[in-house]
C-alpha cells in the first residue's frame, strides 16, 4: 500500500468562537481523483487553505505530499499545484511568457523552463499560438493552458478551486479530460465544484456540512446509502439540515 | 403585446472589434418566465443591460412593455426591476435601509407594496437591522431580490442570479421565481446552470453572442437529433477514449457516471456491434441503453452544427 499524499487527523481551525473547519479526518491517495464538496460557507476555502500551506490550523494534524502542515508550508507550496478559475492567467501576457513565468515562479531552471515551454506547446498543439496574448485565446485552450502551468513543475497532487464555473458543456468536459489524464499518470487530483454531474466523475467524494465531514465515499456507495440516484440528491439531503450560511 | 421584444439586436465592443451580441432575437409574452441559458461569454449580460437601458445597442430594435429601449429609456427605467449579476445593494446600508431606500427611488414606500415582497422578505425580516454587506450569500440574493420587486415592477430581468450559489440555495431561488410568476410578474433570467433550464417556461440558448434554439424545454429537448445512448462499463474512463476511437461514433460525452453517445450513422445491428467492440477491449459490466436527452445534450449538439 502506497503513503496517502494528503492525510488529515481531526484537523481543526477557529476563528474565535467559530469553528470553520471541525475535526477534519480523511486520507488522499496517489492518482486519486478526490471532489471536495459542500454547500456555500461550509468550510471548504478554509480546509483548502490549511492543506496549501496558506492558513494554520488550530489544532489536529495533517501532511500534504508529505509535509508537515504547520511546519513545512514553504516545502508544501512547493510540491503542489493549485487553480482556479477566478485567477489563473495573465491575460496581457503571451502563452509563452505565461509559461515561462510559472515556471520560473516554481523554480525551474533557465534550461528546463525552455526545454518545458517547448515540450508543453508541443503537447498543447499550441505553438503557432506561443506569442500570441492569452486573452486572444479560446476559453477551452485557456484552461487548458492554465491547467499545464498550474502542473508545471510535475506536482504529486493539484488543488482545482472550481474550475469549471461558467464554462460551456464541451469545454466543461474536455477539461474533465485533463483531469483523467493527469490522475490516470500518477497525479492527485484534489477538487472543488458546484457541478453535481462533475461529483459523479471523482474516485471518491466528501460533503463538509457546518464545518464538519458528514460524508465520504465514493460516489457509487453515497448513493446506495442515501438510497438516491443522482449525487444532487445526496447533496440536497445533507447540504438541506445546514444550520450556518456564510460567504 | 410581448412584454420584451427584441428585434436584430447586435452589441459590439472596442469600436467594433468585439462582438458580444450579433443578430438577437426573442420575445417575451406578459406573465412568462424566460431563461436565457449560456456560458460566460455568451452575451448574456449585454442583453440584460439593453434591455434595462443601461447601454445603446449598435444596431436593431428592443422594447419593454412597448416602450422603445432608446427613445423611452426614462419609462422604462420606472417600470422594470433589475437583479445585476455582481451584488448591486448598499453594503453599509440595513436590511431595511436598503429596501426603503429602493422603494423611495422609485416613488413608493414598502408598506405599499408589501404583499408582493413578504414571502421572500420575511426569511431575511429578522435580520433587518444587520447591514447588508454583513449577510451570507443566500440572504443578500434575498434582499437584492425584494429591492428589485419593491416597486412592483412589470418585468424582473435576474443578470444570473444563482451562479457561484450551492444546489440548495439555487433551489430555494427557483421557488421563489416560480411564486413570482403567479402573480403574474414577467421574468427574464440568466444562467450558465443549465439543469435550470427545465425550471422555466421558454429558453433562448445562447452561446458567443447568437442563439442557437428557442423553445419550451420539452420542446428542446424533442429538436436532438438522432437518438441518445447511455453507456458504462467497470472503467469509465477507458471507456470514453476506447468509444472515441470507435469507427461509428458520432459524439461522446461524460454525463455524471455515465457516458453519453450518438452514433456517427444509425444503422440496423449498431448496438450489437458496439457491444462486440467494447468486449474485444476488453470492457466488462458495459451497460448499453437509450436515454433522453438533457438540455445540456441538447446545448452541445447546437454547439457543434
């Protein structure tokens, strides 16, 4: 059996009197495809920002591609990806200038950067469109493109923060694509969406309600559980008894 | 008379070189419940915003209630409520600060109109002496939602009013639409959501600035052409890419666990052969059957002709 690559332990985070994120306990394994659900104010953001290495915990305990949550975040944002739509690209920068930008942001050297701009253009199809403006392009070549940066530099798990809000039926699914893709060549896949259909595509999925886990299976076993057919209908029936509603 | 009329609208931006919304055309009957369905991008914004006399179209006619969207731009802005996509209240006003405040704008009082509000505003009533930038998404989508309605408008254009909001709060809001259009109150709504779709009486799909269908829901869904499997097997994704490559695949598509398939051309004996093909790669537990199509399947094979 190989190390899980995320693994929390009764994780914890206060603010004051509120308890944002209540004793959180699950493992990710290696090329797992794991959708990180819940409704609006649910505590999502703020588990999110404790496994990147951006918000310390109160208390409990959690490694992510084997660092320490509290005391190793540089290493943590180091060894891993993260997107999400709201902020990925830079629009008045070219596809390769956006390129070489995270890459060098991850450290790699000046050899590796153009031997990987090239690789990835390549890989893209994109090389006629290297020096174009990234808001020159198709939203799906966007995203995409924002999803091979964000891996650049070959991370043992991606945190994805809905990724795919806003986006048309097709490219909604090709970037699905990219998800397999990655998961199936050995990389977590850590994910967040507000697309029930989409929870339907995770290895397995987690529903935080007030803080708490209140569910995590895989799909499959949540419906058989909830006796429903569709992840929406498990959803609605947790995400329904909230008692917090916040932003 | 359609409550909104639109007539070969087009909107483009940086001095023509944009396109944002090219040759559109709907309308909207008194007391209907209109969805304009399509992803960012779309034009959907645009629409809403001529339509509420906030920006000249280039070039075609639009009305509301009658009114021309130029020339009676004044009429128009006292008779329509407008729901903006982004939080439109003011942050450091009360619950009922805000209401007041939009009810005497528009030259009425809430008292007044009162009944039209309550269902909605009495979820938020206990919290009227918070601020509004203090309150959680659902509650502010409330307040935005009976500041809009206060002045007991003839049609509520709602700029997506559900997006980045969860399933339970997004059903919540579609309840209350539906109570809306009981009394009779004309609704143009926006969203990239399209399990909304079915939600509502007549949908334009939208998608770079042109519609692609208008129609019931139901109607939508009958115009797919050709027909629709469902196809699953133990390993799902294999499965898409093994179908991708299949000779006589038309499209292929996820759809939640399953996958959804047309065939390129439908002939006698093709689920057989599919079958043969799909165990000669060794798929096993492969569910084949037909299936209805969804919005959503609908939007993708307009979205590919």
């Amino acid at each position: 059996m190989s190390e899980p690559v995320i693994k929390t332990e009764k994780l914890t985070k206060r603010f004051g009197d509120f308890i944002a994120a209540d004793a959180l306990s699950f493992d990710v394994m290696p090329g797992e495809i794991f959708g990180f659900l819940g409704a609006n104010g649910a505590g999502k953001t703020t588990a999110m920002r404790m496994l990147c290495g951006l918000s310390k915990p109160t208390s409990g305990e959690a490694t992510v591609a084997g660092y320490d949550v509290y005391r190793e975040t540089d290493l943590i944002k180091k060894n891993i990806g993260y997107m999400s739509q709201k902020f990925s690209l830079y629009e008045d920068l070219t596809v390769v200038e956006n390129i070489r930008f995270y890459a060098g942001i991850y450290g790699l050297t000046d050899k590796a950067i153009r031997e990987k701009s090239e690789a990835l253009l390549d890989q893209l199809g994109m090389t006629h469109e290297a020096k174009k403006l990234v808001s020159e392009l198709p939203l799906g070549w966007k995203q995409k493109l924002s999803f091979s940066v964000a891996v650049i530099h070959q991370p043992k798990v991606v945190f994805l923060d809905e990724p795919t809000g806003g986006v048309d039926p097709v490219t909604r699914r090709q970037f699905w694509d990219l998800i397999y893709d990655a998961s199936d060549k050995g990389m977590t896949v850590f994910v967040t969406t507000h697309y029930m259909d989409e929870a339907e595509y995770c290895n397995r999925v987690s529903i935080m309600v007030d803080g708490r886990i209140d569910a995590l299976d895989s799909p499959q076993n949540l419906k058989k559980q909830f006796s429903v057919h569709s992840m929406d209908e498990v959803f609605y029936q947790l995400a329904r008894g909230a008692k917090r509603t916040a932003d | 008379m359609s409550a909104v009329r639109l007539e070969n609208i087009t909107k483009t931006y940086n001095k023509g070189t944009v396109s944002a919304v090219s040759d559109v055309s709907f309308e909207v009957a008194q007391g209907e419940l209109f969805g304009l369905i399509g992803p960012d991008g779309a034009g959907k914004t645009s629409i809403f915003r001529m339509l509420t006399t906030l920006l000249l179209p280039d070039g075609g006619k639009a009305s509301v209630d009658g009114y021309d969207v130029v020339k009676d731009y004044k009429t128009i802005r006292s008779r329509v409520g407008y729901m903006p996509g982004r939080f439109s209240l003011y942050q450091d006003l009360t619950v009922e600060e805000n209401l007041a405040f939009f009810a005497t704008v528009f030259g009425t009082t809430i008292e007044a109109n009162y009944e039209l509000v309550k269902d909605i505003y009495r979820q938020i009533e206990p919290f009227k002496t918070r601020r509004a930038g203090k309150l959680s998404g659902g509650m502010k989508q409330k307040l935005a939602l009976c500041c809009a309605l206060i002045h007991k408008p003839g049609v509520l254009f709602l700029d997506e009013p559900t997006t980045g909001v969860d399933s339970v709060s997004r059903k919540e809001f579609w309840e209350m639409l539906r109570r809306l259009k009981e009394q009779n109150i004309t609704i143009l709504v926006s969203t990239p959501y399209m399990d909304e779709a079915t939600l509502c009486d007549r949908i334009a799909l939208i998608q770079s600035g042109k519609i692609l269908s208008i129609d019931t829901p139901a109607g939508t869904v009958k115009s797919f052409r050709g027909n629709l499997f469902t196809v699953r097997s133990a390993e799902i994704y294999r499965l898409l890419n093994d179908l991708r490559d299949y000779e006589n695949t038309g499209t292929c598509f996820a759809f939640g666990e399953h996958l959804h398939l047309t065939f390129a051309e439908e002939r006698a004996g093709q689920e057989e052969d599919l079958q043969q093909y799909l165990r000669q790669k060794n798929h096993t537990d492969i569910e084949l059957g037909r299936v209805e199509p969804g919005i959503e399947d609908c939007f993708i094979q307009f979205m590919k002709q």
